[in-house]
C-alpha cells in the first residue's frame, strides 16, 4: 500500500488506473503485488515509463508515503473500517457513516440520498 501512497504523492491522477492494475495482476493472473518487483513492473505499465515508475518507487521508502500510509490507515481505524472495501460517506446533512462490503452499496446509496431508481444498475443493489 506504500507504493499507492507514494504514487498519490507523485502523480494522483494515476492512482485509480494503478490499483485497477494491481487488482487485475492479483487476482486475474495471481501474481504476488506486494513484492517490489511486481508492483515496480505494474507501475512502470501504468505510467508508461520505467523512470517514472523509479521516481515512485524512490518515494516509497520515504518517510512521506510511510506517514501518508499510517496517517490513511489511523483514520480508518478511528472510522470504524475492519476491513476492505471500507466507504466512508458524507450525506448532504453532514453526517458520516461508514459502509463495509460491496453488498453494502445499495445501503450507502440510500445514505446519500441517491436516486436508484434512474439507473438499471443501480436496482440491483442491495
């Protein structure tokens, strides 16, 4: 997750193309993503380039994307989350809530005051 960190620190605008990545190289072809070299070839791939992903993977071992991770993770503990997928939503009131599973989105949507109902995907949460 340090890696995630780090690249949100350098480029943030390829972090969703990067953890799309990462999950697919896990669970598509079952490679190891947290060792450095796996995730090192990912970044490269994302960012389509090996010096960029060097730049990423010099900041990793820094004390930055260290602090940026337990900083991330502290305020999950202090949200509740216990595991992943965590959500935690902000509804229009200004209350906070935190929803835990993808099975759960149907409920954050309510939270949100989300309209369901325009939208055929949207049905079919829970």
């Amino acid at each position: 997750m340090r890696s995630v960190c780090a690249l949100s620190l350098v480029k943030p605008r390829r972090v969703d193309d990067y953890m799309t990545a990462l999950f697919e190289r896990f669970w598509i072809h079952l490679e190891p993503v947290s060792q450095p070299e796996i995730f090192g070839k990912v970044l490269a791939e994302v960012l389509g380039s090996v010096d960029e992903a060097k730049q990423v993977l010099r900041k990793v071992g820094e004390a930055e994307a260290k602090d940026l991770l337990k900083t991330n993770t502290d305020e999950a503990f202090k949200s509740g989350s216990f595991g992943a997928p965590w959500f935690e939503a902000v509804n229009d009131k200004g209350e906070r809530h935190g929803f835990w599973g993808i099975s759960h989105l149907g409920l954050m949507c309510e939270f949100l005051g989300l309209d369901r109902g325009s939208d055929r995907a949207f049905r079919s949460l829970l």
